[in-house]
C-alpha cells in the first residue's frame, strides 16, 4: 500500500489520507471545494465548486500515473438535488466518452456549507 503525498495534492484536514495505491487501485478520499494551497471556495457557485473538486482529483490521478480514462467508481455527495442536473452536465462534459460506475447521493448537509464532496476509485 502506498501513500499518495505531493505539494499540489490537497492536504487531509483530519486522520486519514488524501489517497493510497493499494492492489494496482488508488483510492481517493471525498474531495471538497479545497485548493490544494488550502483555500476554501465554499461562496462560490456550483460550477465553481465543480472545477476545483474535479481538478483536485485530476492532479491526484496524475500524480499516481492514472487518469480519467482509468476511473472505475465513482461517489457524489450533492447538498441540493437540484445540484443533479447541472452534475450530469458538468460530469460528462469534464469525463468524456468514459463511463464509470457512479452513484450520486443527495445529503442535507456538508462540511463548510459545500454543495459536493466526490469520493472515488481508479486504476492505476
């Protein structure tokens, strides 16, 4: 099992790790709208948050010599089900012809006030 550690991967805020390769699979901790120089972007819009949420996890894939072709499951918490449409969208349009397994969980609440956290598993 390998510890995923680097200075543009976003930093744990609590007891766990931002991603580990364990069995040829990299498993990526829920992702909030965090910069990786530890910003936090819960004010902005769903869009925003989105893009920061998702190219976290693009440089996570990278840094494990992944990639968003290799994505196998994925797991989106929505704050608001009316997030779901614009989810679709986005998610598609970032991810291309590529179809993982993926649930989308509709939650009262996140961290911060979020609107998504994504959780998900790769091959690496």
């Amino acid at each position: 099992m390998k510890i995923l550690q680097g200075s543009r991967l976003p930093k744990p805020n609590g007891h766990y790790s931002t991603a580990i390769v364990s069995n040829h699979f990299l498993f990526i901790s829920g992702q909030l709208p965090i910069s990786a120089d530890g910003r936090h972007h819960e004010e902005e819009d769903f869009e925003h948050q989105f893009n920061i949420v998702f190219q976290n996890i693009e440089d996570i894939l990278v840094a494990s010599s992944s990639s968003l072709q290799k994505i196998v499951k994925v797991t989106a918490y929505l704050s608001d089900t009316k997030y779901w449409p614009q989810f679709n969208a986005l998610f598609a349009d970032f991810i291309g012809k590529h179809k993982p397994a993926r649930t989308v969980v509709p939650v009262t609440e996140l961290r911060h006030g979020y609107k998504l956290e994504v959780d998900l598993i790769a091959e690496v």
